[in-house]
C-alpha cells in the first residue's frame, strides 16, 4: 500500500512538472483546490497573542488542570491562535486586550478563488467544537477531516499535525475542552465558488501528498534531537513556509529524509529562507545558541526577524522553554547542506577594499551612494548593523538567499521588527516606496548582496517590478 502511494506521488508529481494540461479533470480541481489551500495558508494575514483571557474560570471537569496547562503550551508552540483567532487584535505584551476573542475564528484568508475563513475552536457546543469527542478532535488535527465527513483545506496544517502524538493531543483536547472561553458566536461561513467548494475532491490530495502517522524518533538519534525534530515536523509546522512546494503545492518532504525539506519556499511573496547548514544562504554559519534568540526574540547572532517570520516569532516561539528553543536548534544544526547559494568570506580582500572605500566615500559602483544615503544611517557603512537594533547585512544569509522576493518586499513595505516578552524595543525599517525606482531598488539590493564578502545574484529592475506588481505595490 505504502510502496503504491509513493509510486502514484512520484508519478502524479512528474506529470505535474512536465505536463500539467494532461492530467485529468478530477486531478486538475484537487490541484487548484490544493493551490487555493496552499495560497489561503500562505495568506495568513493575521496572527494574534492570545494569552489575554483565554483560560476559562470554570473549574476543569474530567482533565486535570497540568493536563491542561500543558495543552495550553502545545497550542502556542502549534501557533493555533494565530490563525484562529480575527482581527483586529492586539500583539504588544502589555497593551489593551484583545478585541476579538481568542480562538473564535473569522479570520479571513483570502484566496485567488474567495475568502476562506478559519473555524470557531472554542468549546461552543453550537458555534464551535463543544461536540468534538476526543477521536474527532485528533481526526480534523491529524487527517484534515472534520465531524460529518468535511474535508479541511489544507490551510489548516493537517500535514505536520499528523504527527501530533498521542499524548499531545490529549493534552491539546483537554485544553480545547477545558482550558478555552466558549464563544458563542459562529465563525462565518466559506463559500467559494464551484468547482473549489467540492470538498471531497482534496481526498486526492490528501491520499496523494498527506503523510501519514505520528512522529516516531530516530534510534540513532539523541533525545534533545528528537524533540527538536518532533517540534519542528509536528506542532511547529515550520516546512508550510520553509519547504519549498511542488506542482500541487504539496511540501516537497516533511522530514529531513527528504532533500527539498526546509530548503526554502515562498509564500504570499516572502521568502523563507534555508534552514540547512549551507554556509551562504542557510544556517551553515549560525550558533545553535543564536537561533535559540532569535527563536525567543527575534534576535540572534546580528539577525533580527521579518516579514511572515515576526509574527511566528511573536506568537508562538517567544513562549517555547530554553530546553525546547534548544533542542529545535540542534535539529536544525543537524541538517546537511542542501540547496546552496549565496557566499559570505568577511575576510577576503574584496572585502577589506570595500571596507575602506566605503570609508571615505570613494565607491563608484552603483547602488553604492543609495546605501550611503538611505540605509547606512541604520546597517552602518560597514553593513554590521547595531546591535538589538538593527541588523547586520554583511554575511546574513537572508540578504544572500537565492529568492530576492523577501527583500524586495520588505524596501517596498518597510517592516518592523517584533514585539516579545524580554526582547529589545520593535524599531522600524522604513518603507522605500516612493523613495527608490525599481532599477535604484534593484541597485541596492545588488550592492548589499555583493559587499562586505557577501557574494550573491545580481537583482534586476524586472524581479523588482515583477514582486510589486504582485503586490500591487
Ligand atoms: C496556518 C493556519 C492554521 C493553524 C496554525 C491552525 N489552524 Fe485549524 N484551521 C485553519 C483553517 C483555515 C480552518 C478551516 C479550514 C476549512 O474550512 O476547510 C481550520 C479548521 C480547524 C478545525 C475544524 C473545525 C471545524 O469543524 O470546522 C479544527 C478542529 C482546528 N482547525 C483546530 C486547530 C488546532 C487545535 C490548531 C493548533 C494545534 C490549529 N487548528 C492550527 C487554520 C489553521
Ligand atoms: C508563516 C511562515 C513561516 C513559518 C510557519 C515559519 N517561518 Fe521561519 N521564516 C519565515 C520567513 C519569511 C523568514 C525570513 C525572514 C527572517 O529572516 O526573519 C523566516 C526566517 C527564519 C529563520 C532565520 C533564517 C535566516 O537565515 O536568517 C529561522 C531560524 C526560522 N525562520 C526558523 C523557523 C522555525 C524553527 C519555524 C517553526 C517553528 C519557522 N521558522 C516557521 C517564515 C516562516
Ligand atoms: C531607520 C532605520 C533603517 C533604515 C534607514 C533602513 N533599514 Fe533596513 N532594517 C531596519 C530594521 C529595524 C530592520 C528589521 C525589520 C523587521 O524586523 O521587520 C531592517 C531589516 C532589513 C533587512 C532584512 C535583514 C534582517 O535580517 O532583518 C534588509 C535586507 C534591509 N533592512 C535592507 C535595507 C536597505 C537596503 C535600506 C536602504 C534602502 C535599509 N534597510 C534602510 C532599519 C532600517
């Protein structure tokens, strides 16, 4: 059976790349129904800290309250708040409450084929999952398929759930039934248009791409090492954006058996970047205790967080403990190179030579004076950034990723960097919008990818006009 199912993925992705016009109709809808999936998870808009008032008083009935406590902490490190909960809401620890209710659902997410809107996880018996026996609970979490037979999209990351164990899921139940303010109110309803509101079609997709069963760890592997991969493949979902996807935007690998596992992918135009140990573009050259920070803060090692990555950080890694921040920095130390792109060598002679022009100003190469102009004020002339401020650029392995989409998007937006608990002050990367042209956006982005010893791909005018034009920007 297992050996069919990988033989029919194998095949269904082949065609998929070479000719996708031959596939059959049935085929094509789970295809654009997976896309419509891939792209409302990608969308996520929205995420939102939900620890203000999110534990009911009522005594716990039948689930003891550390059975719940714990529950409470897998659904942060599961990020469920974040796409359960609507907007508007309030992400910096300390301001007002929220002002929609935790895990009532309604945010919206939008797709190329219309709105789909997360589900009421609330223990509602009517508006929400007040209903849910513990089998149904574990089946939408792990199968994608909700009471009656409703096929989830795969917005929700059923995938990763899968391998929630059992343990871990009774303790999410027990929070969920226990732990969670009801709210009445019921999320509302999605209704795309036909054919993506066939449901039963994304069986196809799940039977062909969903994997199956829960985490099992590796003999010949530590126990922190199996945490760290446990949360990563699991709870974390951390391949959604990291890895990139295939032709029916299924993860290519949810594990590290894999070779495109976590190498990178792109999602509602930011880049996640490699999480291998290549030495250019991915963590090669990161300290497993810098990742632990930047984990816990947004910060580590001269890097601070972006674009889709804040609000993970801000809403679900910020309250992992140091054991688990740690044992998920030893599993990504633990991979292999993949997919390597990009240089960094700080002490080549390249290098030192900017270094000094730079310094008195006597660079000619363009994008050289729109650093000086625009960017230095902040990365500083020598592109080390400052510390708990401002990021470094010199030898940060987003600025060298292979995609240049992240970056055009952050000049083109501005960005901030994230809200946590014990880390520094957010500050504000401005947006460069009316400021730069696409040929003066893609001079720079050259300049930062090709200074300091970093050696990356040139940026054109056409990948700038190309990301803002998707961005309507
Ligand atoms: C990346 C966004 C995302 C995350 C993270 C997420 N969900 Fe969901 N979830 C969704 C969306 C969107 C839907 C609605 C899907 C649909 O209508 O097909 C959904 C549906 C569900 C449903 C089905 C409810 C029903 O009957 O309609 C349950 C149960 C659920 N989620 C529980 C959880 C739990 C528990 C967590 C954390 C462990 C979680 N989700 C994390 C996006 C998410
Ligand atoms: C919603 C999409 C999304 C999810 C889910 C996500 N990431 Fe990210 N991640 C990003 C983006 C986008 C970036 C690039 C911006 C940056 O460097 O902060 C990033 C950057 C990172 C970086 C810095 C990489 C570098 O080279 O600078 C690390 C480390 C990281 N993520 C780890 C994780 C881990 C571990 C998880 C799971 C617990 C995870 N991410 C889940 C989107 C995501
Ligand atoms: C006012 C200070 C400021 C200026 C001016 C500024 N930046 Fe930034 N930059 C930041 C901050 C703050 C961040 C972190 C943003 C975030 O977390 O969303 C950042 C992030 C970045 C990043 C992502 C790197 C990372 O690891 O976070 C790049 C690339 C970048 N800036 C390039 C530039 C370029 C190119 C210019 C000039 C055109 C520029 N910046 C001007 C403050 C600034």
């Amino acid at each position: 059976m297992r050996t069919f199912r990988d033989f029919v993925m194998h095949r269904w992705a082949s065609v998929g790349r070479r000719m996708p016009r031959y596939a059959g109709p049935g085929l094509l809808v789970a295809l654009a129904l997976a896309l419509a999936g891939a792209r409302v998870f990608a969308a996520n808009p929205v995420n939102a800290s939900a620890d203000n008032g999110n534990v009911a008083n009522s005594a716990p009935a039948g689930a003891d309250a550390a059975e719940i406590a714990r529950g409470a902490y897998l659904a942060k490190a599961a990020d469920c708040a974040g796409c359960h909960t609507a907007a508007p809401r309030v992400t910096r620890p300390g301001a007002a409450p929220m002002l929609s209710p935790p895990f009532a659902g309604g945010l919206g997410m939008t797709s190329p084929f219309g709105t789909i809107y997360s589900s009421n996880i609330t223990p509602d018996p009517q508006a929400g999952i007040g209903r849910y026996s513990y089998d149904d609970f574990a089946r939408a979490l792990r199968d994608g398929v909700a009471p009656g037979g409703k096929r989830l999209y795969p917005a929700m990351p059923y995938p990763s759930f899968a391998r929630i164990t059992d343990d871990d899921m009774h303790a999410l139940y027990a929070y969920f039934m226990h732990g969670v303010q009801p709210v009445a109110t019921p999320a509302p309803e999605t209704r795309l248009p036909f054919p993506f509101n066939q449901r039963w079609v994304l069986m196809f997709w799940d039977w062909a791409f969903a994997p199956r069963g829960v985490f099992k760890p590796e003999a010949g592997r530590d126990a922190q090492w199996n945490r760290g991969a446990y949360l990563v493949q699991s709870l974390g979902h951390c391949g959604a954006c990291h890895t990139p996807r295939g032709p029916a935007y299924e993860e290519r690998g949810y594990s590290e058996s894999s070779a495109a596992y976590l190498t990178g992918g792109t999602n509602d135009h930011w880049f996640a970047p490699n999480l291998t140990g290549d030495r250019g573009a991915g963590l090669g050259r990161s300290s497993a205790a810098d990742l632990a920070a930047f984990l816990r803060r947004g910060h580590g090692g001269g890097l601070i967080t972006f674009g889709s990555m804040v609000q993970v950080v801000e809403d679900s890694t910020q309250y992992l403990n140091d054991a688990d921040l740690a044992a998920i920095a030893v599993y990504l130390k633990s991979l292999p190179p993949r997919a390597e792109s990009g240089r960094f060598d700080g002490r080549s002679r390249a290098a030192q030579q900017t270094a000094q022009a730079l310094k008195t100003g006597d660079v000619e190469r363009p994008g050289a004076g729109i650093y000086a102009s625009y960017c230095a004020r902040c990365h500083q002339m020598d592109g080390a950034g400052v510390p708990q401020k401002y990021p470094r650029l010199a030898g940060n392995p987003a600025v060298l990723s292979s995609s240049t989409t992240s970056l055009v998007r952050l000049l083109v937006e501005g960005g901030g960097s994230p809200h946590t608990q014990d880390g520094p002050e957010s500050r504000k990367m401005p947006s460069f919008a009316a400021r730069l042209n696409d040929r003066e956006m893609a001079h720079v982005l050259t300049f930062i990818r090709n200074t300091w010893g970093n050696a990356a791909a040139p940026v054109t005018a056409k990948d700038v006009s190309g990301v803002r034009a998707a961005l309507h920007k």
